[in-house]
C-alpha cells in the first residue's frame, strides 16, 4: 500500500467555420479542434508544440520555444510522435513473478521520434464557449509516469470520465518529456557541455506554456492543478522544490502526487556512470559528439543501456545538479526549501542477508559500508516474526525500496504541507501495487481494465475534481469526508469495501532516516 498526497501550493482570435470544430490562434501556431464525446461534448487541440524540435545542438540542452509555423496554416493535432523510450528487460519479468499489471510494457513504435514536445488541451465545450466571460476554469495538468524511460501523454489516459465527473468545470492538459538518456542525462561530463534534468525542464517549460496560453481556451492561469503517478508524481515532487525555492513561484497552484517516484541520486557518481554507459553504447567519447550522431543511433544506444538496467532500477531519472534539484527533494522539504509502493520492483531472486545486502550496494553504489550494515541489521533488519512490518524476505525487500523510492516521498510531501492543509491517501484496493490507482483515476463507465470497483473510481474522480476546483476534495453528502493530514499524520484508506482514516505508515523512524539523506 503507498500513500498518495494532495497538496494546495500555495490577444489570439478564435473563430469558427460553419460545421466544423473551433480554431485557436495561439500567435506562432493555429490550432482546430476534433472532438472528444461521451455524454458531453469535449474539444481535444491535440499535438500543440510547446517547445522547439530537440534534435542537434538542442539534444541534451533544455527546451526553448518553438519556432513560429503559421504559414502551415491550420493544424489538426495529426502529427505528434512520442518521445523515444523502452523499459528494462526486468520490467517484463517482474511483471510475470508478480503478476502485477499496472506497468504497460513498451515496446518499440513507429511513432517515436526525437521531435515529440507536444501537448493537449482537452476542453469542455461549455467551458470553451463562455471562454470570454469571468476569469476562466480551473485546469488539471496530467504528467505521466514510466519510471523516466517511457510513456506519454495519451497511451491509457482517456481524460472524458475524469472531465464527466467534474460535470464539465475543468480542463485538461497532458505534455509529453523527454525520457531516458533523452530526458535525464547527467554528471560533471555533461554540466560542461549540456544541461542536466532536461525532461523535467520540459514539464516545467509545458506548465510555463499553460500559464501564458490558457486563457485562450477558457482555462485559469492561477487555478492550475499538476497530478502524475509514479515518475509523474515523483516529477511534481522535484517541481514543487525546483531551485530549491529560490526561483519564483511555481508554475500551478496546486498539486496531486500519486506514488512519487524516484531514485535516489545525491551525488556525481552514479549520473557520471550512466553517462559514460551511454556514450559507450553510441561509441562516442562526449556529448558533443553524441549531438551529431543519427537519431537512430541514440535511440538504440538509450535502448542497449536502459533494457540492461538492474533489477529496480530504470538508470536514468533525476538527479541531483545544483540547480534545478539543488539536494534531494525530501531534504529541501525538510529543510523549507521549496515554493510556499514497492512490489513492483522487488527482485524476487533475494533470498538471503547477503544478496539483501548487495541489493542496497546497488541501489545505493556509493553508500559505505557502515550505510549499508546499518540498512540491513538495523532499519530493515533479518527478523521475520511479526514485530517488523514484514515477515518474508520479498516483503522485507519490498519495503525497503519502495519507502526508498516511493511510500516515504509521499510522506515528506504530506508533512512539509501539512501547515498548508495538504491531504493523503492509501490506495489498498488489492492486489495494491504501485501504479493500481491510475485507472481509478481515468475510470470511464462499465467494465474498465485495472477497476474492479466502478463506484469507487468515481468517489475517486470526485476527490480529484473538487480539489482542483475548490482546493478541498470534500463533497458535503456525497464522499466520505478526507481528513487534512495534520499533526496525527492521518490518511485516507481507500480500499474495495470502505473507506476510512488510518495513521499514515510513511510517518515512521525509517522514512525520517531516508529523509536526513544520511545514505551521501
């Protein structure tokens, strides 16, 4: 079971042609709608460019704005390929051990391409049509996860249940981010010639567009609500403490983070090795040699190294860079430096203290030894008797990544923002991996793969929808109540027969420990 986190933060023309979809002038581009239906009518400006192509010198830099194209004329949202991306070969073997099938395993695809920062708006008709009376709606921005080496804004995410339960009052907004060695190269090789972290840039460069643009769609700049699961909600984590504060108010309002994951990555070291893994596999020596290389090439270089990753590990995510993350998010929440699950990646090969050990060595390269004795003896230690919160090897393994990677994150989240009247929940719907609540989240009607509980996906959707228009997720009469995390560290318990406050298990002596970053 993993804790997700709510949390408050602190002149175009448009026009219409007879029988057609509505047009947007978004001054370097027009853009027409198609139509997205359910009961309700929804106008999908699918595939807008909000960044310039990153290819050549642009690779390994972050994003700039696009060039102006309005001599293409009107563009339809057809063209809009997916970043370049592949799961590690454990990710499919993992799945088949746990039969776990929350993670959508990714196989190659003709649509991929280098060119692929693109968004979508997704606008209620109504919304839409009184977009030039009072201030606008609220706007919900979806980042999705993979583990920072796949996916995209569409594939699964299906926002028209999610809008219908909203009863038309919000809109919708996804972006694709450069993934892999794409997205999230580093290391000192790269910060002479290159910038770290530019898949997150590309998030933020995406939420920067919403905040110029989304007037133009009937959207309200300063009622804007980010949610993700997984990388996407451990991306909203490393948003929500960017420049460890310093650099100006985020850009949204608000915030839902899904199971926030993410590696740890302090130092150089380890984005150093990756690095070099990388250029090895496109046999260059730097960067900039990397930059002229074929798309081709990189694609497979990133491919040869990702589809290698360790059991648990993806290789590339963020890390650390003295700028953009100037120190692990859980320290910056700790320290107030930020703007006022595990079964899935449980190696079941673990079977005795010393491979226990090994795998902490590897997921933490380099932690000394006296780190990781105190890992294994201490804060997960070998005792299966019921007095620790496992009682087989593979639950104790799992505990101890996924409150590495995931469950403590959401607690540091939750107790940073807790002054501010931040909410968590427990997703506990069996089998209650990591990533189960997603398709609650984008729930349509009748039969839905990953919901065996409509009704609750749709109590679900209320939470969400109300919290991004009114900052509290309570329906008076209609929801049962969500408790503000608080002093108590109180969370809600969502499972497929009720629905009750529980203590979070996040607020314990292990996560505090995770939190300090002792492990440097």
């Amino acid at each position: 079971m993993f804790s997700r986190v709510l949390i408050p933060l602190g002149a175009a023309v448009l026009t219409y042609a007879q029988s057609v979809t509505p047009i947007v002038d978004i001054g370097y581009a027009i853009h027409q709608a198609s139509l997205l239906k359910s009961t309700n009518t929804y106008y999908n400006f699918s595939n807008i460019r909000f960044a310039a192509p990153p290819v050549g010198e642009l690779r390994f830099q972050g994003p700039v704005d696009p060039p102006g194209n309005r001599s293409a004329g009107i563009q339809d949202g057809t063209y809009g390929p997916i970043c370049p991306q592949i799961y590690p070969n454990w990710v499919s073997t993992g799945l088949s051990t746990t039969n776990d099938s929350s993670v959508e395993i990714h196989t190659s695809d003709d649509n991929e391409s280098e060119d692929c920062l693109f968004l979508d708006v997704v606008v209620p008709e109504k919304i839409f049509e009184s977009r030039n009376f009072g201030s606008g709606s609220p706007v919900m921005v979806w980042i999705y996860g993979g583990g920072y080496v796949a996916g995209d804004k569409l594939t699964g995410f299906n926002p028209v249940g999610l809008l219908d339960r909203s009863k038309q009052s919000v809109i919708y907004v996804a972006m694709n981010y450069r993934l892999g060695a794409f997205g999230f190269l580093a290391g000192p090789s790269l910060q002479t010639n290159g910038t770290a972290n530019v898949g997150l840039l590309d998030q933020r460069f995406a939420l920067q567009w919403v905040q110029k643009y989304i007037h133009l769609f009937g959207g309200d700049p300063n009622r804007v609500t980010v949610f993700g699961e997984s990388a996407g909600g451990g991306s909203i984590m490393h948003q929500i403490t960017a420049y460890g504060g310093r650099n100006g108010r985020s850009p949204f309002q608000q915030a839902i983070s899904m199971s926030p994951g993410f590696y740890p990555l302090p130092g150089n070291y380890a984005p150093e090795v990756s690095l070099q893994q990388f250029l090895k596999a496109a046999n260059v020596s730097t960067v900039q040699e990397a930059r002229q290389l074929s798309s081709a090439a990189l694609i497979q270089a990133n491919s040869e190294v990702v589809s290698l990753a360790p059991y648990g590990s993806f290789i590339f995510g963020p890390s650390v860079d003295g700028d953009l993350i100037p120190a692990m998010p859980g320290k910056l929440l700790l320290q107030g430096s930020f703007d006022h699950k595990g079964l899935t990646f449980a190696n079941p090969a673990i079977a005795n203290d010393s491979a226990f050990a090994a795998a902490i060595k590897s997921w933490l390269p380099t932690a000394s030894e006296a780190i990781v004795s105190y890992l294994a003896t201490t804060l997960y230690p070998p005792i299966f008797d019921g007095s620790q919160d496992y009682t087989t090897m593979l639950s104790r393994v799992a505990l101890a990544i996924g409150e590495m990677e995931i469950a403590c994150n959401a607690g540091f989240l939750a107790q940073a923002f807790s002054g501010l009247g931040s909410r968590a929940y427990l997703f506990s719907v069996p089998p209650g991996r990591h990533g189960t609540d997603t398709p609650y989240a984008f729930y349509t009607s009748g039969p839905f793969p990953g919901v065996e509980n409509g009704t609750l996906a749709m109590i679900l959707q209320d939470y969400f929808t109300q919290f991004a228009v009114t900052g509290d997720p309570n329906i008076p009469g209609i929801t049962p109540n969500f408790p503000l995390y608080g002093k108590e560290s109180t969370v809600l318990n969502m499972n497929s027969t009720f629905i009750s406050p529980l203590p979070d298990p996040a607020a314990n002596p292990r996560c505090s420990w995770w939190q300090e970053a002792l492990f440097v």
